[in-house]
C-alpha cells in the first residue's frame, strides 16, 4: 500500500514538472520572438510674415510763424507692428524737394542739411526746414538723446538734444529692430522744425508730404 502511494506521488511530480517545463517551453520562444513596429509624423506649421503701421493723421506746426514767432516744430508718431524675426527698419522720405512749399505759389523753405543728422542750426539771413526722430528702436548715437520735439528755447523751439536733418526723396532709415515687436507694436515719433533767423519766410501755408515706410528685414 504504501508503494503504491509513493508511486503515484512520484508520477503526479513527473506530470507537474513536465507540464511545468512544456509550458516554459511553449511561452519562451514567443517572448524572445516577439514583433515591434513603430512609426512617426511630422507637424508643420507656417507662421506668415507680416508687418503693419498705423496712421496717425496730419499734423499741424506748434504755432504760426511771423514777424513775431521765428520757430514752430511738429510731430507725428507711427506704430509699427510685425512678428518678423529678423525686424524691421522705418524710413522716412518727403514726396517733394524742398519737402515744404508754399500751397499757392512756387515759394519755398528749403532743406535743413541733408548729411548726417547735427545739433540744429540755421545761420543768420536764411530759414530751413528739418526733422528729428525718438524712440524705442530709435538710435540715439545718430538722432540724439531727447525724448520731446520741444527745446529749451520754450514750445515752438526745436531740441537742443536731438539732432536734425533735412528732408530727401530717397527713404532715410530712423529706426531699427532686429526682432518682433510686441502685439501692441513700436512707436517712433518724428518731430519737425521749422525755422527763420533774421529774415522773413514769405507769407503763405505751406505743406509738406511725409511718407513713413515699415519694412521687414
């Protein structure tokens, strides 16, 4: 009785451990030959280049020039706005030469200097007509360091701490960036000088076409 048992004890073992081995057997060859696929995407998204400036309207001198007022100035600030990674630059050109001309007759003021931008200066018997500019992207070392168009001489007087040129034809750069501008964009103000040193502008309205031109780099 008691071989009997130990026999079959013996023979279940044999069956655990074969079953056990057959099942190792059929599981590891489908574990080692296991199949992996992978695959990727690219997204591409296009961001378009754009660039705005706004439109501030016309401008009026600061008061009428006579034979009791020698100097008026004048501003107009542009906006620009762009998301160009690389910046942009404002240039800025009249559409006439002298830029300012009498309205009805053939009368004009002419030019202040059209080289590099100076402390403003008209010398005695004549009268000119010039420009500076401030801003953000604006650079100091060429326009100077002054954040108003008015000087110490009162309001019509123009900056002794900018520096002034006279307008061309040809689109002259004031300011630079060399990345995107904010969403609310970069103002760059422009301020006018008119004036007259021991001699009389002839009397008249005169006008002068500023075009502003924003663009990307």
């Amino acid at each position: 009785m008691i071989m009997h048992n130990f026999k079959k004890i013996n023979f279940t073992l044999a069956a655990i451990l074969l079953s056990s081995f057959l099942s190792y057997a059929y599981l590891e060859p489908a574990s080692a030959n296991a199949a992996v696929a992978t695959s990727s995407t690219v997204v591409t998204l296009t961001v378009q280049t754009g660039i705005s400036i706004s439109t501030p309207g016309n401008s009026s001198m600061s008061t009428i020039m006579g034979v009791a007022a020698n100097s008026a100035i004048g501003t107009t600030t542009w906006t620009v706005i762009t998301n160009n990674a690389l910046g942009y630059t404002l240039a800025v050109n009249a559409t006439s030469t002298p830029a300012m001309q009498a309205t009805t007759t053939s009368t004009t003021i002419a030019d202040y200097q059209t080289g590099a931008p100076n402390t403003w200066s008209v010398t005695s018997g004549n009268a000119a007509f010039g420009y500076s500019a401030f801003g953000t992207d604006v650079p100091t070392g060429t326009w100077g360091t002054g954040a108003i168009c008015s000087g110490a001489g009162g309001p019509n007087a123009t900056s002794t701490t900018l520096k002034y040129k006279g307008f061309t034809t040809s689109p002259f750069t004031v300011a630079t960036r060399s990345a995107t501008t904010t969403t609310t964009g970069v103002s760059t103000t422009v301020c006018y000088g008119a004036e007259q040193n021991n001699f009389f502008i002839p009397s008249g309205t005169y006008q002068a076409t500023i075009v502003a031109t924003a663009t990307t780099l």
